[in-house]
C-alpha cells in the first residue's frame, strides 16, 4: 500500500511540475496547480503524519522529532518515508508556484522569464532549498536597482 501511495504521490508531483514550467502561465492554471496538487498532497500528508502520531500505522518506534535517532525511527519504516516524501513534495511544489508568481510579478514573464524560471524551477524541484536560494539570489541580480524585489510579494 506504501509503494502505491509513494508512487502515486511522485506522479501527481512529476505532472504538477511539468505543467508549472511548461504551461501557459494564466491564473487558473496558478489556481489549479494550487488547489489541485498541492492541496491534495498536503491532504495526504497531514492523514498520513495523523496515522502516524496517533499510533494507527505503527513505524517500528516512536514519533520521536527531537533527536537523530528518532528521526532515523521513522524514515526506517515505509510509511515514515513515504510521509517524509510527500512533506518534500508538497513543500517544494508550494515554493516553485511561490517563486513563478513571484517572478512573473516583478516583470521576468513572458519567453525570456519561462528560461530563466525553468532551471530555477527544475533546482527547486530536484532540491528543493538549493532551486530556492538560487531563486534568490538571481532575484537580486536581475532586479537590482528596484526596491520592491527586496520583500517576497
């Protein structure tokens, strides 16, 4: 059951994505890609972590945060790392919709936008903290001289 539902969740992910960095940019596929995918995966998340917490599918420890080794518990069972996944790929959606709006906003849309979002983008989407901090740190280049890049919108 796992394995499909880790399946599944990577499949609905993988299309979210393609549809983010291929698509046309209109505000109801932003909605769409919002309300869709990542509603669901952090639907999925928030029953999955649920089950978890309240002992109904057992790890083979404890949910036990605090420490390494605890944490290691966890991502030792299939239905810890499945969760733990779905947490990666919900949050890594939410910021790569955060960051196309955000770019878009401040003018970097259209053909030479989509080229510069799409390997920020892919970043965020591989990995997802490092697609982020390489996001920001082209913002700042490509917007400089503009205060209004310096506050996330």
């Amino acid at each position: 059951m796992w394995e499909q539902i880790f399946g599944a969740a990577n499949l609905l992910a993988m299309l979210a994505w393609a549809v983010l960095i291929l698509a046309p940019r209109r505000e109801i596929v932003m909605r769409a890609l919002f309300f869709g995918p990542v509603l669901i995966l952090a639907l999925g998340y928030a029953t999955g972590l649920t089950l978890v917490l309240t002992g109904a599918v057992p790890t083979g420890g404890g949910a036990d945060f605090s420490t390494i080794e605890g944490v290691r518990s966890i991502f030792a069972s299939d239905p810890g790392v499945t969760i733990g996944w779905v947490h990666y790929l919900t949050f890594d959606l939410f910021v790569g919709l955060w960051i196309a709006r955000n770019t878009d906003a401040h003018g970097l849309d259209g053909l030479k936008g989509r080229l510069i979002q799409a390997p920020i983008l892919f970043f965020t989407f591989a990995a997802g903290p490092f697609g982020l901090a390489l996001y920001l740190g082209l913002r700042g280049f490509f917007l400089r001289g503009r205060s209004d890049h310096l506050i996330p919108a």
